[in-house]
C-alpha cells in the first residue's frame, strides 16, 4: 500500500515538474521583486537587512514545501523567476532554493505541499 501511494504521489510531482512548478526547499525571505535586493542578500544576509526588506515589501517569506511556477528565464544565472500565489508581483530567488521534488524535513519525511491563503 506505501509503495503505491508513494509511486502515485511521484507521478503527481512528475507532472507538476513538467509544467513549470517547483516546491521551496527553504524558510525565509528569500522572494524577491528586484534582482538588485537579491543579490544584496545573497552578497551580505544580516537580519536587520532581511527585516528591513520585508518592512518595505521588497523581500516576501518563503515557506518550505510550497508551490510555486516558474517564469521562463535564463537558467544560466542561478536566479528563478516565479509566481507565488497571493502575491501580485513575479519574485525572483536563488534557483538553489527551488526543486522539482517535494521538500524533506531532517527525518527524511515529505513536508505538505504549502498554499499561501
């Protein structure tokens, strides 16, 4: 009975991956507008910074195992262009942070997929 629930639930990813969507991997503000405030994070993470971007709306919080589509962009340059549901504008990460499988807590066990309400 696991192994076809679990053979069930890959397919499900498969096809997700297929069409563009990717499970966050990490918590944190890690959503960007501006590829300027990403790379300023990447380059040097304080959390006053961090706290300060998201005061301003130019940095949004991602959940670890939520969904999210990904925009079309150069692959090249380890940054993803997505859009996250309940946010109006596309946010850019580090592709890093996005999988094509669902995201595992420390024990191995699958976390449940995110929606933002």
């Amino acid at each position: 009975m696991i192994g076809l629930t679990s053979a069930g639930l890959t397919a499900n990813y498969d096809d997700l991956a297929a069409k563009e969507y990717r499970c966050v991997t990490i918590d944190g503000p890690y959503g960007f507008p501006a590829k300027d405030d990403l790379q300023q994070i990447v380059k040097k993470p304080t959390d006053e910074t961090e706290l300060q971007m998201i005061k301003q709306h130019r940095a949004y919080y991602l959940l670890r195992g939520e969904i999210v589509k990904l925009i079309p962009e150069d692959a090249a340059s380890g940054i993803s262009r997505m859009h996250v549901a309940g946010i109006t504008t596309d946010l850019k990460t580090p592709t890093k942070f996005l999988s094509k499988r669902p995201a595992e807590n420390a024990l191995g066990v699958v976390e449940p997929m995110k929606r933002r309400v």
